[in-house]
C-alpha cells in the first residue's frame, strides 16, 4: 500500500499554491522537543496488528514505573510512550530487550526531526554469551574484539580487574535486528581456530527461515514452497539461539580465609599501631606507645602560621599553615596542694 502511495504522488504535477514552503522557526518546535525527552517510540515486531490494549497494560505491568505512562498510538503496532518521571524512562532503557507475546518490542529514542514513517526501528540491544572460551580469553579486551564483529560494542561483564571468569563471556551490543543472527565465530589462539557458538539472552520470536527477527516485508522471502528444507537436513535457526541463563555464574564469587588487604605503610598505619606522627617543619616527631600514659593526661596545643597539617592527640587531622609551633601544656590542678593550706593556717595562728 506505502509503496502504491509513493508511486501515486511521484506521478503528480504541483501547482504553484503547492509549492509554497513553509519554514518553521526553531522557537516553535522548543517545547515539544523538550517534552520528547521524556518519551521513546516503540514497535511491536509482528507479522499481523497486535491488541493495542494488552500491549498497554500488560507493558504497564511489567516497568512496574512509579510515574505515570501515556501512551499514544502513531502507527501500526508502534507507539509513543511519555514517562512522567526520568527514571522510568531510564530504567525501561536499561532493561532492553523487552518482549510482548513473545515478539520484540524494538524501542528508540525520541527523534523530533525526523518522520515517523522513516524511524527504522532496526536496532535493539542485547546481552550475547560467547560459549567455549578459554580462560584465558575471558577478557574485557577479547569481549571487546567479538563485540565489534556481532553489532555496536556497549559493554563487557568482567570483574574490576578486567576478567570475566565463568560459564561463557557475556557481551552487551546493538544488533541489527533486520539481518540475519551471527551463530558463532571463529577466534585463533596459540595457532588452533576453535568455533565458539553465540546465544543470545531474553530472544523473541525470529524467523528460523533466514534467521531475522523483522522482515522488511510481512513474510519472509525464503519462507516458501521451493526453499523449504526438506526431510532430514539440518535446520540452519532455530530456538537453540535462546538461552535461559540471563546470569554468568561464573561471575559471582566469593572469597574464604586468608588476611585482608593491609594499607600500605604510612603514616596512617603508624598512627593505628600506636604511634603518632607530627609534621614540624619538614621534620616527622614520633610519639611512640611508651608515652601513651603521658598523652592520657595532658594535651597538645597547636599555634599554626601559614599553610600545612597537624594531628592532635586523639589522631584527628586538621588544615593548619605552614609553620607549626607544637607546645605541650601541663594538666591543670584540681585542687592547691594540702601542704601550702597547711602552711597558710600556720602563718595565721602564729600572726594572732
């Protein structure tokens, strides 16, 4: 039907009223650009109209937002979503892919600029396993490599220290979901080419035919009576692309026994073992733990001049200036000593 249309207006003559542009200014559009970034387009991968009421409730159900969801209808089996709250956006974005009556709900961003008719929906992402590495090929930077060669590389689920240890290697990538599924991949190491098989996590329907998940028709061009496989051959697709396993267990460990990590050795550990560290001068005064009898009864007292650091007693740390006079201050008395009260009466009783 679209391309009859295209060939109708191709074969129109315009007349001069027709040919008047209009030319929108950017101060128009402000507003309804700046509610679009609330909002993402959606597209149900279906040969056939899905139930545009299911979809809605049944997507509402499973985001789960703590906002509201507005969804508006602009085409067949697509729709606009608008977020009342950011977060909700982010975390349908962060979920993807996201299914409906097993068929891929292909999601974009809000493109203000552009017609609907000409938003592909051709991309979707998705969390690919690479099955048979070797351990030693559990890396960031081959998870990075095999990424590049599947879609557009997004991210590679490793420990901090770059390796990702498990079951398979887990690769986040854009695919274009209008191509056929890659299977696998060829990887070289230590001069053997091994086959390593791809499954892809949270996969809708695909066509088992050619391998696409959205035809650029509604039926498939392979998907007929001449190119069918026959009796006995080996499909070529099929649900083993699917996997269940949406976690590596590999990738969750923990460790037993043996001594924590230790700081290395500073001034902060020396402090924790009982000595204490002043810096006068350029010059490091060491208290160590025989006086620690003499720090519980009396204080130090700091008067700073210029830009620098001191420790008090207790090990605080304070900005002071760069000269630092420490003066050490004897604990105040109590009480006058019995004997000088003594004396005092003394003197008193030999007075009268």
């Amino acid at each position: 039907m679209e391309d009859e249309l295209e060939k109708l207006w191709a074969g129109f003559s315009l007349t001069d009223r027709e040919k008047q542009e209009v030319v929108m200014p950017t101060l128009d559009i402000h507003e309804s650009m700046k509610k679009g970034r609330l909002c993402l387009l959606a597209q149900v991968t279906a040969n056939k109209v899905v139930n545009r009421e299911a979809f809605k409730s049944t997507m509402s159900k499973v985001w789960k937002p703590e906002g509201w969801i507005r969804f508006k209808e602009i085409g067949e089996n697509q729709v606009l979503l608008e977020f009342q709250k950011e977060q909700d956006k982010g975390i349908v974005i962060a979920g993807r892919p996201w299914s409906f009556d097993r068929m891929l709900a292909c999601l974009e961003e809000f493109d203000g600029c552009t017609p609907l008719k000409e938003i592909p929906f051709a991309f979707e992402v998705f969390w690919v396993q690479v099955h048979d590495l070797s351990l030693a090929c559990m890396t960031k930077d081959v998870g990075v490599q095999i990424g590049e060669r599947i879609g557009t590389m997004l991210d590679v689920e490793v420990d901090g220290s770059g390796v990702g240890w498990g079951q398979f290697l887990d690769i986040k990538v854009v695919v274009d979901i209008t191509k056929t599924l890659i299977r696998g991949k060829f990887i070289s190491f230590q001069q053997r080419q091994l086959w390593h098989p791809l499954k892809y996590e949270c996969l809708p329907m695909l066509c088992f035919h050619c391998g696409i998940i959205k035809h650029a028709k509604r039926s498939c061009q392979k998907d007929d009576q001449a190119t069918r496989l026959s009796e006995g051959s080996q499909p070529q697709y099929g649900a083993w692309l699917r996997t269940n396993l949406s976690k590596n267990v590999g990738s969750f460990s923990r460790t037993y026994g043996g001594v924590p990590d230790q700081p290395p050795q500073d001034n902060w550990q020396r402090w924790r073992s009982g000595e204490e560290i002043l810096k006068v001068s350029g010059r490091d005064i060491t208290n160590s733990q025989q006086h620690s009898n003499e720090r519980e009864s009396s204080k130090f007292q700091a008067n700073d001049v210029g830009l620098g650091k001191i420790a008090n007693s207790e090990g605080s740390i304070f900005q002071k200036r760069e000269e630092i006079v420490v003066d050490k201050v004897e604990p105040k008395k109590e009480a006058p000593y019995l004997e000088e009260i003594m004396d005092n009466l003394g003197k008193i009783s030999k007075s009268e």
